[in-house]
C-alpha cells in the first residue's frame, strides 16, 4: 500500500499538510453547521461530525496530487514519479 501512495505522489508531508487543514477547516465547518448541538438544542451526529472532517482533508490532497501531477506533466515532461539512475541505465538505448 505505501508503494501505491508513493507512486500516487503522497507524501507524509503531503498528508500532515491535508490533515491540518481537514482540522481547521473541519472546526469552522462544525461550528457552523453544529451550532445548535453546541448551544444544546438538539442532539450531537457524530457521523456527520466526522464526515465534515473528512471532505476538506480529501479536497486538500486532490488539489495537491493534481497540482503535484500537472506540475511534473508541464516541467519534467513526464507523468510518473523521478525514475531512479538504475531505471534509466536499463531502459537507456
């Protein structure tokens, strides 16, 4: 699996980078979309809680795998993660 996620371009920087903005984001969102669990008028949906979590980690790291993948298509000419000097010694003509 993490040869997957390499592949993909995520990083750990790239995930500690999505989940600090998935706390932030998520709290203004809760707060917002909470207020009346929090002034006691109704009941908590710990469901919906955690899924306003969820959404801004996601959209964090597709914004970032896509701007990481257009990056390397525009300057690296390529589509793939940086192929190591063994890869391009057994692939060279």
């Amino acid at each position: 699996m993490n040869n997957l996620l390499f592949n993909l371009g995520v990083s750990r920087t790239l995930v500690l980078r999505s989940t600090r903005i998935a706390i932030v984001v998520g709290t203004v969102l809760n707060l917002i979309n909470q207020s009346d669990v929090i002034f006691g008028s109704a009941e908590s949906d710990l469901a919906k809680a955690g899924l306003t979590y969820c959404v801004p980690f996601f959209v964090a790291m597709y914004g970032a795998l896509s701007a990481t993948k257009d990056y390397r298509k525009k300057t690296l000419g390529q589509d793939q993660r940086h192929k190591t000097d063994e890869d391009r010694r057994t692939r060279a003509p």
